[in-house]
C-alpha cells in the first residue's frame, strides 16, 4: 500500500522480479516497502549496501536500538514495527522492548544503551545540534569514534529510508496488525498499519 502505482508482481521483471522472488523466498511474500521500490530498485540495491556497511560492522543489538530511536524520532511505524520484531526475536522481551520504544531512558537500559540511542535520537531531530559533550559522553563509557560514527551513520541512513517510505504513504504489512496490541500501540507512532 503506498501513494504510488506499485509494479505488480505479475508486471515485474528484469531487477524488480529479481527483487520481489528474493523478498518472497525471505518472507513467504512482497512487502509494502519492497513494492515501492519497484519505482527505483537501483535505489534500493543502493540502500542495501549502505545499510551493510554500516550493520556489518557494527553491534547487531546497538544497531537494532539505535534504529529503533531513530524509528520513533521519525514517527515510522513500519521501521518500529519491522526492528521492533527482531528486538523481540534476538533480544528482549515484549515487555522490554514496549518499556524502551515508550522511553529509552526509563527502561533499564545500560547507560551506553541510553547514550546511543540519546545520539541517534538527536541526529534525527537537528544534527546540527550535537555537541562535543554528547560524544565525549559516549567515549567516556568507552566507545571508539569508529562506533560513534556508526551510531551517527545507522541514524542518518535511518532517515534516507524512513521518510522515503513515509513520504510515499507506505503502510507496515498487515501481518504487523497481529502483534500484541499493547505493544503494538506503543510500535505505531506514525502510520496505521495496512488492512490488507
């Protein structure tokens, strides 16, 4: 479901077909985000390679937070949904992650969990508004630049994706309306998931 007359599957050739039967053998179908790029699948093999140069290096569970703040900074439900399921699946609880996606900094998180999502959060808002204290906050509880960067990095490319898919009117998949409702009220901050 997007603004956009997406290529049907039965349409689809050439990258897009190559696209679509990679997402299908991935998830058993086409998601609304892969449809959308079927308008720019440069774009989105383009996308992928920067989000593995920045993931492939970097801490799944940091990366999965930092995400998911910048997730909610920008209001996307589709990408709090999607990284909110792998949190679930490989790192915290139900409860957990509602009590984080609801407020990082009252969830019980370590302090460089809270850091780090406190950064991504900011690039979100005003990059511009960083300041020296906030990374030297971060080196203080031991961080390299090379991870601050990649805290920076995920942020910033989390907005390339999010508001590209916001901006088209794309909905989360219908399956999300399946997670549980408590924690998918807290998960949809922008959005509705889509009916069908």
């Amino acid at each position: 479901m997007s603004f956009l007359d997406d290529v049907t599957e039965e349409e689809a050739s050439g990258e897009v077909a190559e696209v679509y039967d990679a997402e299908r053998d991935r998830l058993g179908y086409v998601s609304n985000m892969i449809r959308v790029f079927s308008h720019g699948p440069q774009v989105y093999a383009g996308w992928r390679a920067l989000l593995g140069s920045i993931a492939g290096s970097m801490d799944a569970r940091r990366y999965e937070l930092v995400t998911l703040a910048a997730a909610r900074a920008l209001r996307s439900s589709y990408c709090m949904l999607a990284h909110g399921e792998v949190i679930v699946d490989r790192f915290l609880g139900a409860d957990e992650l509602r009590a984080v996606a609801a407020d990082h900094r009252e969830a019980r998180l370590d302090a460089v969990d809270v850091a780090v999502m406190d950064l991504a959060e900011q690039v979100v808002r005003d990059a511009t508004a960083v300041t020296q204290a906030q990374i030297g906050r971060l080196r203080a509880l031991g961080l390299s630049d090379a991870e601050i960067f990649e805290v920076a990095a995920a942020a910033a490319a989390r907005c390339f994706f999010s508001k590209t898919l916001d901006a088209l009117g794309v909905q989360a998949d219908a399956r999300f309306a399946e997670v549980e409702p408590g924690l998918r009220e807290t998960l949809v901050v922008g959005r509705p998931i889509a009916d069908s």
